[in-house]
C-alpha cells in the first residue's frame, strides 16, 4: 500500500474487497478523523464507456447530494486523463449490504425496507426524472437501519449522454426484464427498476442467491414467496410480485405503487376475522370462478376482479353455512333478479362505465303457498373505469313479490384499486358488517316462523 497510502485527504488503513473494476479501502478523513469506504477505479481510458459511465455516476450522486434512501457521496476524484499514478476514485459511508442486515430479519422489516428502496425509486423519477437500471442486492444497502440505493453506474437521466448503445442488454443479469435485453436504449426503464426491485425483493424474502427468470405468477409452486418463507399473507406478497414482473411492462405497477403496496401489506391483519354465529350457523366455503387470460390492460382488471369475486365467495362461506345450518333448504351462491339490480350500479344515472358486473345471493324461502317470506343475502363486486372495484353487500327479508320488508339493508360501498392490497382489507369489512346484518335477520326470521306443533 505504499503508493496508495493517501489519496487526497484520504488516509488509506486497510482494504475491505477488490473486484475486477477496482478496490475498496478503508479510509480516515486526515483533518476530520472521519471513517468512510474509497473506492479506487482500475480504468485509465477517458474514452471508453466504463469511465464515462463512472464520470457520470459522480456527476450524478454530485447533484443528488444528500438524497434520502440514497447512498451519500462524500468525495470523489475525477481526472481528465486517469493514469496508473492518478486514478479515479470516489467516497461513502461504509454500509452493510442488505441482505447481510435482512439475513434474519423478519417480514415486517424486510417488507419495510424494500418499500423503502421502491419509495426511493419513485422520488427519483418524480423529482430528478433518474432511473437507477441496475436495481439488485447486491446495490442495496443498510446504514443504522435506513435501506439505501448505490451503485449509479447504469443511471439513465432525462438528458441522456449515448452511452447506452442500440440492442445491447443493459442491467443485473438474473434480475434484468426482458426488454432491456433487446433494446436497452430506447425501453422505458422505469418499469425495468419495478420488475428488478421485485426479483430482488423475491430474493431477499425466499433467502436465495438467485430468482426464477421471466414472469413470476403468484400460483406458480414451489416457487412463491409462500413456499420458501410461510406467513398468513405471503400469498399477497406473491401477487405483488406476480404484476410487478409481468412481461409486458405497462401491466406493472408503478414504484409508487409497489411502496404503497407493500406498506399497506404491513397493516393487512395477520388473520382473518373469527366469526360466531353458533346460535345459527357454521362454515361454508364456495368454489372458484374459473381463470380469465390476461391479455391487455382491461382484461388484467376483468382477470383481478374475478379474483375479487372467488375471494368474497370464500369470505362468504361462513354465512352461507349459518343459512344452510337454518334451513337444510337454503339455496347457495344463486343468481337472483332482485339482489342483482340493487347490488348493480345504475349507468344511467351518470355513475362510472361497468365493465365487470358479479351478484350472488343465498335464499331461505318459508310458509305454504301461494305466500312466500324470502331471506336473501346478496353480495357482489363490480369493475369500473380506470380499474376501480366496487364492493357492495344486501339483506332483504319479506313476503316475495310485495313492495315491503320486514327488513332491509344494503351497505356503503367499498371503492378500492382492483387487484390491491387494500381490496382484502375491503373484502374482509364487508363481509364483517355482512355478517353482524345476516344474525339480525336469522333472529327475525325465527320470530316470524309458523309454530311446527
């Protein structure tokens, strides 16, 4: 280290890595005392591509300066003409890569960090027009328990330098979307920064060295977040990820999206809602509509909103048990004219174009006829423009065909993103309130029951 004991004021004491572009050493500030990791860079051609992206790397970190959720440059060198003797380098905080600090984190903390990086991702793009290109884990980092982005030396700025040539693939190998592999220059790399945030969170959550390639579907065994890391609501975690690394990238959400995602991933409780209804019922569950391709932007909604549909039929399946346990005879999960149009939304009238409509209802039918008392307990989801779900339940008791009710009552709707993370917090209050009407009911109904002796 004789030669390299002093790089400006910079007093080198020890080296902490080398790799083939260049070496890190542990550094002392000789005015200051302060302690921080240099880097020395081995290029020594101002003109070639590893030294320009490195000029544009400090040039970059230079005018971010302290960026929250960014790796700080302290100091840097950057000589016109960079010689064995005067090579470039530059200066952080020495931080601990992020999957060393989450090795034995919980989720709360990993899924906080990686919200963290995805909030930093968005403020870049909202506020300097930056994507970063080379979002892995190994550029992730921990520094007193903030999660921070560094590596720049893929960035791609609004004013753009060439540097990224025509059909060649630019980004982490491993982690890197299809169509940065064919034409890095001119694909859209933020929703690159999304599909490669999420490999690496998959990554970090599944505690492997490496993802699956391409689109990961959240049903895809053994190969979700579920299978290597089990938590009640990891199957979420694995529809983030589903949308995030779709092949097509404006089916992907955006890096503010994914942050508020998974912050809102934090508040989903960790189990569902206990429900007591022994005096009238017990569980039942009902099947699954069927799967819709994913083809475009619109029929990704119709495909989540059947999603939304299966999972209010399962949430649902308890009161349809306290139904059948009240009358052996209680029709289930049945189309009926009258929950229909009160569950639908009325176009006419101005509301948002419907572009998926799903009622079901569960019927008890009492007495001889030709007089009828109808239970119905009707639930439903529906798709409005720009991928709004809509979220309404009902309970109607009385003689059928007449215009009166011994009771009737439908709930304030639910409007929340389609396919989001707050659907299943939405989906699991309607049912909640559902439920606390449908006991109601049971209990008038058995009032207005005939005396079977």
């Amino acid at each position: 280290m004789a030669d390299v004991r002093q790089l400006g004021p910079w007093r080198l004491t020890g080296e902490l890595g080398r790799g083939g572009n260049g070496t890190v050493w542990r550094a002392e500030h000789v005015d200051s005392g302060q302690v921080a990791a240099l880097k020395e860079v081995n290029t020594r051609r101002a003109d070639r591509e590893p030294y320009r992206r490195f000029v544009t790397e400090i040039e970059t970190l230079r005018a971010l300066g302290e960026f929250p959720g960014v790796l700080t440059l302290l100091d840097a060198h950057v000589p016109a003409e960079p010689e064995a003797k005067d090579r470039p380098w530059f200066v952080m905080p020495i931080a601990a890569p992020l999957f060393e600090a989450l090795a034995e984190a919980d989720y709360s903390s990993l899924v906080g960090s990686l919200a963290a990086i995805a909030e930093t991702l968005a403020a870049l793009k909202a506020e300097h027009g930056i994507a970063h290109r080379d979002v892995k884990p190994a550029n992730l980092y921990d520094l007193d328990g903030a999660a921070l982005i560094g590596d720049f030396g893929l960035v791609a700025l609004p004013d753009p330098s060439g540097l990224t040539r025509a059909g060649k693939p630019l980004g982490p190998a491993n982690f890197i979307p299809f169509e940065m592999l064919n034409d890095a220059g001119s694909a859209d790399p933020f929703p690159a920064d999304v599909y490669s945030l999420a490999k690496s969170f998959w990554v970090l959550a599944a505690g492997v060295a490496y993802p699956p390639p391409g689109h990961q579907p959240a049903d895809a065994a053994p190969y979700r977040i579920a299978d290597f890391r089990p938590h009640p609501q990891a199957t979420r975690l694995d529809e983030l990820v589903d949308r995030a690394t779709r092949l097509n990238p404006t089916q992907r959400q955006s890096a503010a999206e994914l942050a508020a995602e998974l912050r809102e991933w934090l508040e989903l409780p960790v189990t569902q809602a206990d429900f007591d209804l022994s005096a009238a019922s017990s569980a039942v569950r009902e099947a699954l509509a069927p799967e819709i391709d994913d083809t475009d932007r619109v029929e990704s909604w119709k495909e989540e909103t059947y999603k939304a549909a299966r999972r209010l039929e399962e949430l649902v399946r308890p009161l349809n048990d306290a139904m059948k346990e009240a009358d052996p005879r209680a029709e289930v999960g049945v189309n009926d004219e009258l929950v229909g149009n009160m569950l639908r939304t009325l176009e006419h009238l101005g509301s948002a174009e419907v572009l998926f409509h799903f009622a079901r209802a569960t019927k008890i039918t009492a007495g001889a006829p030709p007089i009828h008392e109808v239970l119905r307990m009707g639930r439903g989801v529906e798709l409005v423009e720009e991928g709004q779900l809509v979220i309404r339940t009902m309970i109607d008791l009385g003689l059928d065909g007449v215009m009166q009710s011994d009771m009737h009552w439908t709930s304030e709707e639910r409007v929340v993103p389609v396919g989001s993370v707050r659907q299943e917090g939405a989906l699991q209050e309607a049912i909640a309130e559902l439920g606390g009407k449908l006991g109601e009911a049971l209990q008038i109904l058995a009032a207005k029951a005939p005396d079977s002796a």
